[in-house]
C-alpha cells in the first residue's frame, strides 16, 4: 500500500482532503493530509514557495514515508512537484490535481495567464492573497454546503510563495504522474501540462467536476488516486 502525502491549493490547510482521507485509508493506504507554512493552523508562521517546498520534504522525512505519492492540488502542484525531485527513491508516484506545474526559474504568478491579477491584488492587501467569497465558486459543481466549509476552512494566502521562482532539481517529464483535469474548471489541460502529457511517464485523467473535487467528489478522486498508486 502506498503512503499519500496530500497538500491542498491555496488558502486551505490539511482539512480539506477531510473527506477523501477516510476512502484512502479504508483501502489500506496511508494517508497524510499537510498543511503548509503560513496557512489554516499555521497562519502567521513565514513563507515563501521554498518553505512550501521544505514543509513537504521535511513531512516525508520526518514521518520516515516509503513508497510516496505525493499529490498536489492548485497552487500546490508547484511545490509538490519540486519537492518530488527532491525525496529520491522515497518517491512512488505524484499526483497533481487541477494544478499548475513548476517551471524551473518560474514562479506561479509568472506561469499563470491571470498571474499579474493576483501580484497586483496581494501587493495591495499587505502582502498576502485574500480568500474567495462564495460567489466565485459557482460553477463548480459545488453545493451551497461545499462552499461554506471551503470559505470557512480558507485563511490569506501569504504572497511571498506566488512570486519566488521554483527550483526543479529533477525534470517533471522524469516523474511517474498523473495529472488529474477538472471538466468544469476547463476542458483541456494548459500548455505546459500538454507538453509535459506527451512523456511516456505522464497520464491524463479527467473528472466531471469543478476545481475542488476533494470537496465536490471526494470518493471518485479517492478512487482515481488508489488507482494512480497501483500505477506507481
């Protein structure tokens, strides 16, 4: 059985894979939902994307994980993949759930079209990314009661991790991934992950549901991760 290391996107902590926690578990696997530095639980504490990274790295080792799958969800796609490269043969598998990827030399700001949006938003709210209001769930295949645990469970996202550059030490066409595509979020994967697609070690898998699926279908991606780590 595989040991999941799961990481939420931004603004959210550890509570959010609260429901698909369970279905790993009850297939033997197991199963460590994290919280990154500056969020959730951990407001206040310092960070930019190299702490996210280490935060990730460190969970690994501390907890001494052996056959990792680690799975990275929005934002978070961009630390998990670095940190990926960096747990050598601890690793087994990385899932990355509706997420953006990280360029070596890049940042998320710099990846993402809407990028420039959000440097300009989190320059003018005292360094941190505001949380959405529940209105900009809509059309996520969310319910009403999703949504609140989504906006009660977020927390300022701190800026410092969308702007510093990521640092691959291992190219992402190496890894053995999955990514997972969100229908409702987008029909088609970006460019990036495209290209990244067409390695012999990278599978697409999409799911009918919007960008938080750990809220809005947590058994199907529970399944699609069970399924990724028999891959591994």
């Amino acid at each position: 059985m595989a040991e999941f290391l799961l990481v939420a996107g931004a603004w959210l902590g550890a509570r959010a894979w609260d429901e698909v926690v369970p279905e790993l578990r009850a297939a033997g696997h197991g199963t460590h939902p994290l919280t990154l530095s500056g969020l959730a639980e951990k407001q206040g504490v310092p960070a930019g994307q190299q702490t996210h990274v280490q935060d990730i790295v460190d969970e690994v080792e501390r907890l001494d994980l052996r056959d990792v799958v680690l799975v990275g969800h929005s934002y978070s796609g961009i630390p998990v993949g670095q940190a990926a490269g960096r747990i050598g043969d601890r690793l087994a598998h990385v899932v990355f759930v509706d997420s953006n990827v990280p360029a070596d030399g890049g940042s998320f700001v710099s990846s993402w079209p809407g990028g420039r949006a959000v440097a300009e938003a989190v320059a003018g709210n005292g360094g941190r990314w505001a949380p959405l209001a529940a209105a900009d769930f809509a059309g996520q295949g969310l319910t009403d009661e999703q949504i609140a645990r989504i906006v009660a469970g977020s927390t300022p996202h701190p800026g410092a991790t969308l702007t510093e550059p990521a640092v691959l030490t291992r190219p992402l066409g190496e890894l053995p991934a999955t990514y997972v595509k969100c229908l409702l979020d987008g029909a088609e994967p970006s460019d990036d992950v495209a290209e990244l697609l067409k390695s012999e070690r990278w599978q697409l898998v999409e799911l009918d549901t919007g960008h938080w699926p750990m809220f809005s279908q947590p058994r199907e991606l529970a399944r699609i991760l069970g399924r990724a780590a028999g891959e591994s």
